[in-house]
C-alpha cells in the first residue's frame, strides 16, 4: 500500500523551534515528529511512503534518506512554490498510481490506519477523511456526517457561532487516484476548502470515519508540550524509546545517573545523558541525548531537546530548551519559556514566563527577560473576541501590547496611504492610542490622527478621506478596559480572516521593519469631526425638522461627544433637555423606569440614550416605551422599507420573525447573517445598502446613532407622528434570551449533540426544521430557539422567540436544560 506524507509545513506558531528545521523535523521523545508517523505506517504494511516538501526540504531528505533504515520505500516531491494541501499531494500523482493514504507530518497519532482503509473499500468511497473529536475544534475543520458515514457539511476553522460538531478533521485521508484528476496542475489548491467542496457539489461520494485512538495536532507550543505529556501518560501507544528502569521512568543506552540525583516518574531521559549529584528530573519530564545535568539541576514538567548543558542549581519549570543550549549556574527558566538553538544564557539569568528566546542569542548574567510573546489573558482563546480586542487596562491591554499589536496591524497593511487612528475621550483610550501609533509608525505605515473621536466619526473619516483603513478605541466601564476596533477601507471592521492574519503575526512577532528615515510623522485631522456634523446636517431637511418643534431628552457622555452633539440638535430646531442620570453602563444594563418617567413628565416627543462610543442608543418614545435591541431592530427595519420601494434588509439570526412579515407587507426582502458585527456590516456593504444617496440608510441607522437620530426625527416631523405611533405600524413579537455557564471544552460536543438531537427529529417527521447559519437554530410549531456559544466566554447564548412570551421563556428553559444535561455527559 502506498502512503503520501504531507512534510512542507513551516511551524511558523512553534517559533522559535522552528527557526532552523521543518515542523515535521521537531523532535517528540527525542525523535521527529515525522519518524513517529513513518514508524506507524510501517506498522500497518505501508512500504511505498511520499512525502511532499517546501520548507528546508533537505533536512527531511538528509534525515530519512531512501527509507530504507526506516524498512521503507521513501520517494519526494519538492513545491517550487506553496501549492496547498491538495495541490502538493497532486504534485506527487505519477507516484499514486492506487488506492493511497494522505497523513499530516506533524501530527502525532496511534489510530489503526487499516481500519480507516477497510472502512473506505467497504462504502466504495472516492475520499474517507479521518475524524476524530475534541473539546474545542476553533482550530480545526469540523465536519458533519449521517448515520452511515456520508459528509453533509464541513467548515475550516470555524468562529464559536459556526461550531455545529466537535467531530473535526485530522489531515488524514484515504483517496481514490481519480480524484486527482479534479485538481487542477501547479496551482494553489486545498483539500478542505477547495477539493472536497467540489466533491460534494458533484455528488461524488465521500465520507467521514471516527476514529478511535490518540490524535494530536502539534500546532503550538501548548499542543507540543501536551503530546509529550500524554506518551509519558500512557494516554497512547506510542511507545517511549529506551529501558524503563523503574515504573514509568525510561532511559536510553549510555545514560549515567548520580546515586544521589532524584527521578519521578513519568519521565524519559535518552542516550548518554550524564545527571549529575543532587539534580532533580520531576515527573512529566523529557531529557534529549548527549545532554548535561549539573550538581542540584532541576528540571519539572520540562522538555530538553539534544546537547543541552544546564548548570548548578538551574532549573526548567514546564518550558521546552532546543538543541545545544548552555544555561549556566543559578540561571531559571519558568512555565511555558522557550529557548531557541544555539542559546547561552549566563548565569543568574531569569526567564519569565511566556518569554521565547529566539536562536543564537546571549544573555547577558543577571538579566531579568520580561519580554512576552503572549500577553493577553491566558483564559482567553483568542486575541479577537466579537467587537475587537478588548482588555482591563494595563492588565490584558499593556501600552507595550498595543505597541505590539499596531505593528501586527502595520506589517498587514500596506505601506502606501494611510491608516486613521482615534479614540475616544478617555484618557485610557488616548494611551492605548498613542501606543498603536508606536507600533504603525515602526511597520512604515502613515498615520492620521483623528484625536478625540466616536467610533462613528471614525467610520466616516475613513470612508469619505479614502483611507486604507483604521484604528479605533473606546473606553468601557467607566475607563476601567478598553476595546480596540479595526476598520478597512469602507469603514468597517474587518473580517475574521484579516482578524487571523493580524493575530498570526501579532503572535509570531513577525512585524515588518522599516529604516530610521523611513519612519514618517504622525498627522493630525482635528477637523474630521465638524466635517461630519456639517454633512450630517446637510443631508437632511432642517427646516422640516425646525417646523415641528420637536422636544428631546437627552443622555450622553460629555467626555466623548463635547458640545458638538446638542449644538447640532439646537441648529436644526430643537428642543435640548439633558439628564442628569447615573453612568452610561448602568443606563444601558439597568432598570430605565426613571428615564422613561422624565421623558413623560417632561412632554418630550423622545428620548435618547447614547452609549459610550456613538454605534448604539436607547430610544424612549413620547408615551414612555423603551426601544432598544431587538425592538431597534425591528424600527430600523421599519422606516428603511417604508422610505424605500423593494428595499433589502440586513438582519442577524437573532433578530425577530416579524421583520420578514414587515418585508412581505412592503414588497421588502430580508437576508440574515452570522451575529458578529463584521459579517452583518459586510453583507449590508456587498447588497450596495450603504449608499451616498440621501434616505433612511439601515447601515447608518445601525451603527451611527448620531445620524440616527436626526433621521428619526426627520421622519417624524415629515410624517406629523410621533415615535409611538411609527412603532405601532410594526407587529408585535415576544422574545428572550439567557446565557448558561458552557466550559470551552464542552462547547464542540454540546453543539455536535443538539445537532444529533435535531437530525434525528427532522428524520422521524418531528416537524422541527434545523439551521446552521450561526449556532444552532431550531424552528418549533409556535416559534424558534437558537443556541450560540460566545466567543469571549465561557457561555452559550439561547435566543427564543414565541408566539407569546410564556412560549418564548418556555423554549429558552427547555434549550438550557438540553445544554446542562449535554455538559454532564
């Protein structure tokens, strides 16, 4: 039988041990990675054995040779340039001449390889991909099969809202040579996003086999670590090399070990290691070849790779050291450091934890090295959460982080034109600023400052200025965090694949350089904002506006918004009085009984309630009712489709029912998005809903609630009605929502299970209709349910709407009962 490994990957997230060597070439229990997968095709009969290559190619071929110390066949194909998974595979065809098996080098597994090809003879498959699951498949391509094996639907590395499995991909593939045929010759082409796709589309049958056994991909430092751990656990059958000389503990050939050192186990320590007096080798412990342990040296839960000298009274505590480290006496290395090739440190250095020291460097004695690759919190799983970066002020978001990250968003962007910056009135938020402005400037970038900005403002200066793009930060909870928003060229925030890239090199610190005479001044733009008030106000009716005479109570944030605001209110005729209420984040969490009284007692024709960075209000009607959220929504929804013959209307799968019911009443049409912001601007700007032309635009009316609000008294005073009597024209709805306690690793498997539970229901008639859009939507007799993971916290989200709000409650409770009974199991 013959096999294709897939060695071309760089590891560019395992840096610095990737510095010097392909991803497959790093060693787990002091051999490659790729050894490990060599041996287990040996074991399941494989002879034949390709392997693609691109970065450092001669190290694998100097390494493996002919395969012929390995008992194998090995033959390589080399990629001039990236071809993707499926297109480097393609590159090596003349090869697969038969029924052949694709397998990632730098994954580490024990599955039993023919099960899967027995599996695949069996369905008379064209592909069978390897499926395996995990407690949190964000990293992964996750899959969706019926009860026979057949693939319904995959997604490659999902946002939490597209999580519907915890059953993913493993990169492990059997294939029939015909399928090659598909795939087009020396060009970028990949199997999940690309090839398999195309298979579906043309009914040609693939399927997914769930496999038993260890998998582990090995795409970061945390996963590199972990794998050792579960060999040393016995968690596989991936054997330890060497003698076990005492229960779990084993030792390779020519090892010399003091009477009085200390060893624990689990650990592996290889050939001709020489542990001196007193040094200490804990549990969960790797020590590579030809390494040395000096009098009192303490290694705990660390891995040591080869030719490693590590001093008197050092200690590694839970990071990884390269090959031929010297780490002189007194020196420490703390939990998840990483020491590159070639390294000195002298003695009495300290390693703080996260620091990644890259190869070939030296430390100098006594230093304390505080530069951290991670500085976000570790519970975090992303950099990105919903809105953007978002973090407690000089905790999670340090001036040294947004240094950092404006020169991720730099090194993303082009050098030519301009990037914005602003921030809101906040001192906090003028700091993170001014150090995003650091890290811009330092990537070559030219930077446009708008100073004291609503995120708004700063939307519109990048769209109507043709800039390239933007940063915008706004202050939360009173000061206490801050959010960061990037934008792109229309004034949106970018997507989630831009959001990967800037993450990517944020991580990776692979930030572009530019010369001290390169680096450009920092402009500043301070008219940006009565640009925006003089548009704003020509682009309505002021003199209509100014005839109805209109009252309005409002609530803002001075430090934000100056006087600017309600001096545009008065110039166009109205009426202005301010509250004098609590904080804005109690305004918009907490009971609005006595605003809604102010707003009556006053005869005020509405009130309005601005948060902090100018995208969302709360609106009181003359009568007192609160519009907000869902109901803001369906107002918005509302004055687009009366003001507009045919209009399309942009909503999340989270907004109410009634809006298609209004849509079909106007001649209207409605499209749904995912929840997340990016997407629900982006499917407005695709559907050419943001326009120049004067009218009620629903992307203004969205996210601009300055302009929103002139337009809804606009619309008032040309129709002669107040708000009341506009939100009467839109039917009545009963919605909720609750947010129940779901660890992340418990998320995949609660949303693979209501998916099972739901396709089992369609199958037997049950009348419920599914969707997968974003989470898992649930269609019942007298109204919907939808179950969402968040992506900031370790929670789902359950949205219901009924045909009462006893039916709507109902449905919230019975989904949240579903979900903790999903988390016991």
């Amino acid at each position: 039988m013959k096999a294709i490994i897939m060695a071309g990957g760089e590891g560019s997230r395992l840096r610095p041990l990737t510095c010097d060597r392909p991803k497959p070439m790093v060693p787990v229990m002091d051999r490659p990675i790729m050894q490990h997968i060599v041996q287990l095709l040996w074991d399941h009969n494989f002879r034949d054995i390709g392997a693609t290559l691109m970065y450092l190619p001669e190290d694998i071929k100097d390494y493996f040779g002919d395969g012929s110390d390995y008992g194998v066949n090995m033959q390589y194909f080399i990629e001039e340039t990236p071809l993707g998974t499926a297109g480097s595979v393609k590159n090596a065809q003349e090869f697969l001449d038969e029924t052949f098996l694709v397998i990632s080098g730098d994954a580490l597994t024990d599955f039993d390889l023919n099960y899967i090809m027995s599996f695949h003879q069996k369905k008379k498959a064209a592909v069978t991909i390897a499926l395996t699951r995990v407690p949190t498949p964000l990293e992964y391509g996750v899959i969706i099969t019926d009860e026979a094996g057949s693939v319904q639907q995959f997604l490659e590395k999902p946002s939490w809202g597209e999580v519907f499995s915890d059953t993913v991909n493993t990169g492990i593939y059997v294939i029939e040579p015909e399928v090659l045929k598909l795939v087009p010759n020396n060009t970028v082409f990949d199997f999940s996003k690309d090839l398999f796709p195309l298979l579906l589309s043309r009914g040609i049958p693939i399927y997914g086999c769930v496999m038993p056994g260890y998998w582990c991909d090995i795409g970061n430092l945390a996963q590199y670590q972990q794998a050792h751990y579960d060999i040393l656990a016995g968690e596989t059958n991936i054997s330890c090399p060497g003698s076990e000389i005492a229960e779990g503990i084993w030792v390779g050939s020519g090892t010399e070990i003091h009477p009085e050192a200390y060893l624990e186990g689990p650990s592996f320590i290889g050939q001709n290691v020489k542990i001196g007096k007193g040094a200490k080798v804990s549990g969960f412990s790797v020590i590579g070849s030809n390494s040395i342990l000096e009098e009192n040296a303490s290694v705990k839960k660390g891995i040591i790779w080869n030719n490693v000298y590590l001093g008197k009274k050092s200690s590694l505590c839970g990071g990884v050291i390269a090959n031929r480290v010297k780490i002189k006496s007194h020196t420490s290395i703390y939990e998840e450091g990483v020491i590159g090739d070639d390294t000195i440190l002298n003695s009495y250095v300290t390693i703080k934890p996260g620091v990644k020291i890259w190869p070939h460097k030296t430390v100098e004695k006594g230093a304390v090295v505080q530069e951290s690759l991670i500085w976000a919190d570790q519970a975090k799983k992303h950099l990105f959460g919903a809105n953007g970066v978002t973090g407690t002020v000089n905790v999670e978001l340090t001036p040294e982080m947004a240094v950092r990250l404006g020169s991720a968003f730099g090194s993303c962007s082009k050098k030519e034109g301009q990037i914005v910056l602003g921030a809101d009135g906040y001192p906090c938020s003028q700091m993170i600023k001014n150090a995003l402005a650091i890290g811009l400037t330092a990537t070559g970038c030219n930077v446009l400052d708008f100073n004291k900005v609503v995120t708004p403002i700063s939307r519109y200066g990048v769209r109507t200025l043709g800039i390239n793009g933007g940063i915008q930060v706004h202050a939360l909870e009173q000061g206490e965090k801050v959010c960061i928003t990037f934008l792109n060229r229309q004034g949106t925030n970018i997507t989630k694949s831009e959001e990967r890239k800037i993450e990517n090199a944020f991580y990776r610190e692979d930030f572009r350089r530019v010369a001290g005479s390169q680096v450009t001044d920092i402009k500043n733009y301070p008219d940006i904002v009565s640009s925006y008030f003089e548009d704003l106000e020509k682009s309505i009716d002021g003199d209509i506006i100014r005839n109805a005479h209109l009252k309005i109570y409002l609530d803002y944030d001075f430090m934000n918004f100056d006087e600017n605001l309600p001096g545009m209110l008065e110039n166009i005729g109205c009426e202005v009085i301010f509250s004098e209420g609590a904080d804005l984040d109690h305004r918009f969490n907490q009971d609005l009984r006595w605003y809604q009284q102010r707003v009556v007692d006053l005869q005020c024709d509405l009130g309005a309630i601005f948060q902090y960075d100018g995208e969302k209000m709360i609106l009181i009607d003359n009568l007192g009712h609160v519009i907000q959220d869902d109901l803001y929504m369906v107002l918005v929804s509302l004055l687009v489709m009366k003001t507009h013959q045919d209009a399309t209307i942009v909503v999340p799968v989270t907004a109410s029912q009634v809006i298609e019911d209004m849509a079909k009443k106007y001649q209207g049409k409605v499209i749904r998005t995912k929840t997340a912001k990016q997407f629900y601007m982006q499917q407005m700007i695709e559907d050419k809903i943001v326009s120049t032309q004067k009218g009620y635009k629903q992307y203004i009316l969205q996210f601009d609630a300055i302009n929103a609000l002139v337009y809804i008294l606009e619309f008032m005073a040309k129709e002669k009605i107040p708000l009341s009597e506009i939100m009467a024209l839109s039917p009545e709805f009963y919605q909720h929502q609750k947010a129940i306690e779901c660890p992340w690793h418990a998320k995949g498997t609660v949303m693979r299970k209501l998916i099972e539970e739901q396709s089992m229901e369609e199958q037997d008639g049950g009348g419920k209709q599914g969707e997968l859009l974003d989470g898992v939507k649930v269609y019942h007799e007298n109204g919907w349910a939808l179950v969402l993971p968040d992506s900031d916290e370790p929670i789902c989200r359950i949205f219901s709407e009924g045909v009462s709000m006893e039916t709507a409650e109902e449905l919230t409770a019975m989904y949240a009962d579903k979900i903790n009974n999903y988390k016991k199991e």
